[in-house]
C-alpha cells in the first residue's frame, strides 16, 4: 500500500474541506519533502527548511507511518532505512544532535566542541539518543520484524548506556560545548560544562530538545523518557539479542534514573500538592515550567512514562497549562505552551497537538484540531510557533515534525469515533 493510498483512506471520515487537505498534505509531508533514499538502503531525513538530519526530529517524523510499516513498503522501507543510519550517526558521535548527510563539513564547525565533518550540530541532548531507540522498538512491535537489529544497533545501544552511566556523575565527563557570537542559551556556562550539579541517579543534560541550553543539568521528561526507552532497550537485548549484559546494564540505569526523579524532581505548591519540575540541579533548586518541545512534562503519557489519570500528571499538566507557567500564552485566537526557543507570546503547534494527544476528552480534541486548523495563515501545513493574536506572524513555514503530530491527532480523534 502507498502512504498516499493510507491517508486517502481517512479524508472519508472528514467532512471539514480545509482540514480535510491539511491532513493529507502533513501525513505526506514527511515523505514527500524530507526523505532522502540512498542505494545502500539507508535514509537521511532533513528536518524542514534545515538541510541537517536531528535525530529526535527525524524519529518524530515517521512516527505516524509506524502503524503502516506492515502494510505499506514505502513506510517499511523509509523506517528500516532510517534506523540504520541513525545507529551509525550514535556509533560517530552519540554526543552530537543533529548530522550532515554525508562528512561534508557543513552546519556548526566553529563551536568549541569536538567536531567532525559528519556532524551538524553537536548540542547534547538526552532525547537525541531516546527517539532512536524508541522508533527501533516500535518499528520491531508494529512492523513485525528484527531486520534492524543489527550488531551496529546493539553496539549503538552499549554507547547510549555507557554515557548515560557516565553522565550520572557530569564532573567526570568529557563533553563540554560553547558557542561564539550567540544567544547565551547557545551556549553552557562555566566553560562549556554547564552549571554544577549534585548525584541524583538521573543523568545530565546541556541542552533541551529545543536545542537550547538547560538551566539545571537534569532534565526532568527527558530523564523520564530515558527511564522508558531503557525498558525497551532492555526487552530487546533478553529477546533479540539475547545479551543479558546489556540487559542489565539498560535495567540498572533504569532503576537509579526512576529513584532520582521520585526523589529529586517532584516539588509541592502551596497547597501540598504534588507535580513535577522541568529541571533540578540536584542541590535544591528547580526550573518551574515547561516547554513546547517533546519531551515535555505535558507529553508525558505520549511517551509512555505514566498514564494520563496519574495524580501527579493531573497535576502537573494544570500548572503548565496555566499562566504559572512563564511560557503558556493566552490569546484571541489560541492559547498553548510556547518556548524561549521563539519570540515571546508564541504557541508552537507542537504543543497543541501534544495536549490533545494526551488527552481522552474528544471535545477538548477537536477544538485543538480546529485551532489548529485556523492558525496556519492559509498555508495548509503546520509552524513552529505561532502569534498568540496574529497567526500570520510565524516562524518556520516547512517543519515536518509538527506536521506529523498534527496528522497523529486527527487520526487518533477518528480512531475514538470522532467527526470533523
């Protein structure tokens, strides 16, 4: 089956017109703009208006074509493609964010940071190695096939282990990063190594998947995140692999990563209640927030760290979803998570789609959808942030990854029974 012919097959259930050929040209767009097939069977694919491949973004952006991986080639063929060559990427530089297509020697050459031709951008980034895995594992549970395990993947898997383990204790890393003539989020502080932190069991961070740079080194969905793609990483070497070294390892840094985040990352508001900060240092101090960029505190239950009745989600998910959280904005034509990534008062699509995919409420769903749907300044496709008022001021008019999500909401509305 062509991934045409699969999103033909929605466009019955929506009578919406517009909404209707938005769905169709994002569930397209991944596959119709950004992947690049190489003769040796491997796939690059580029995030958008960026000619670079970002590990997390290129594992977000097929995403939606997982389901379809059994019954459509063109979707078998992209994923396999595609996980090869993100292991290889891992095996390069597991330190790095986002790759060059080949050791050409474009994108952040000038940053202080050991680079090479290969790598674009080398910001570290927890979520940079979890989106892998992840799309590894359902890639094996949807398509039905271990074609893609190969020894550069369990090789791949042994690395993101190892610097986990050693990013538990930061003081004894080698990584560091700075960045010349930039935005101070550009950049670590404290030569490169970021601000101090303390032994928690979580791992560090120097930048969120916004690739901007974190205030505290542990990054709380991304640990989050770390903690369930162990889980996959450790069913797949007991039954693929058959490796229970590499089992252990995944399950042991799994256990102190969940003790640290219940010992360290949950705070209180003023009415005792319990919900989850975005960042701590392990030393008493705590980012309160959440951005628009997954992992995110909202995306949670998406990711498969809790369900989304946990008390501490519900909880969590009403701090950030209010004006306590400096980037929620309110305004005439939405109101949703934005970021310090993108100029102040700006939704990103991201998140709104994300707050409907974590969500069961279908009213609360197709009111996303349908703002969704009137914020996109007559271009049919998704941004990445958008003026809370002024929907024709955006910013990044080709970004797949919102794309994709905006496809993977409407289609989870239909699967609950909904029209639009």
């Amino acid at each position: 089956m062509k991934l045409s012919d699969v999103a033909a097959s929605y466009t019955e259930k929506i009578r919406d017109g517009k909404i209707r050929k938005m769905f169709v040209q994002c569930f397209m767009s991944t596959f119709e703009t950004t992947v690049q097939l190489h003769d040796d069977g491997s796939c690059f694919v580029i995030t958008g208006d960026i000619p670079a491949m970002w590990l997390r973004d290129s594992s977000a952006q097929v995403n939606h074509y997982i389901p379809f991986a059994k019954s459509s080639e063109e979707a078998y063929n992209v994923i396999k493609g595609l996980i090869h060559r993100q292991m290889n990427c891992i095996l390069a530089d597991a330190y790095a964010n986002a790759f060059n297509r080949e050791a050409n020697g474009l994108g952040h050459q000038k940053d202080d940071t050991e680079m090479t031709p290969l790598v674009w951008e080398r910001k570290y980034e927890i979520d940079s190695l979890c989106y892998p895995v992840k799309l590894a594992y359902r890639f094996w549970k949807e398509a039905d096939t271990t074609a893609h395990f190969t020894e550069e993947t369990r090789q791949a898997f042994y690395r993101i282990t190892d610097l986990w383990t050693v990013e538990q204790n930061h003081e004894n890393s080698s990584y560091y990063f700075s960045r010349r003539r930039r935005r101070k989020s550009d950049t670590l502080s404290h030569k490169g190594k970021g601000a101090p932190v303390s032994y928690t069991g979580m791992t560090w961070s120097g930048f969120r998947p916004s690739d901007d740079s974190c205030i505290y080194g542990y990054l709380v969905p991304a640990n989050m995140f770390a903690y369930v793609v162990l889980g996959y990483m450790s069913e797949i070497a007991d039954e693929v692999y058959h490796d229970r070294v590499l089992a252990e390892k995944a399950e042991k840094l799994r256990a102190e990563i969940k003790d640290g985040i219940d010992k360290y990352a949950v705070v209180k508001d003023k009415e005792g209640k319990s919900f989850y900060a975005y960042e701590t240092d392990g030393r008493g101090h705590f980012n309160l927030m959440d951005d628009a960029n997954v992992p995110s505190l909202l995306s949670l239950p998406y990711l498969g760290y809790c369900s989304a009745d946990d008390e501490i989600y519900i909880n969590t998910r009403k701090f950030i979803l209010s004006k306590k959280n400096p980037y929620y904005y309110a305004g005439r034509k939405a109101k949703g998570i934005g970021s310090p990534h993108t100029p102040k008062n700006h939704i990103w699509p991201i998140a709104l789609c994300m707050q409907g995919l974590t969500s069961d409420d279908k009213n609360e769903m197709l009111y996303l959808i349908r703002t969704l749907a009137e914020t996109d300044s007559d271009t049919g496709f998704m941004h990445e942030s958008f003026h809370k008022n002024k929907p024709q001021k955006f910013t990044r008019e080709w970004f797949s990854w919102a794309n994709t999500l905006y496809a993977e909401l409407i289609i989870k509305y239909l699967s609950l029974g909904g029209e639009i």
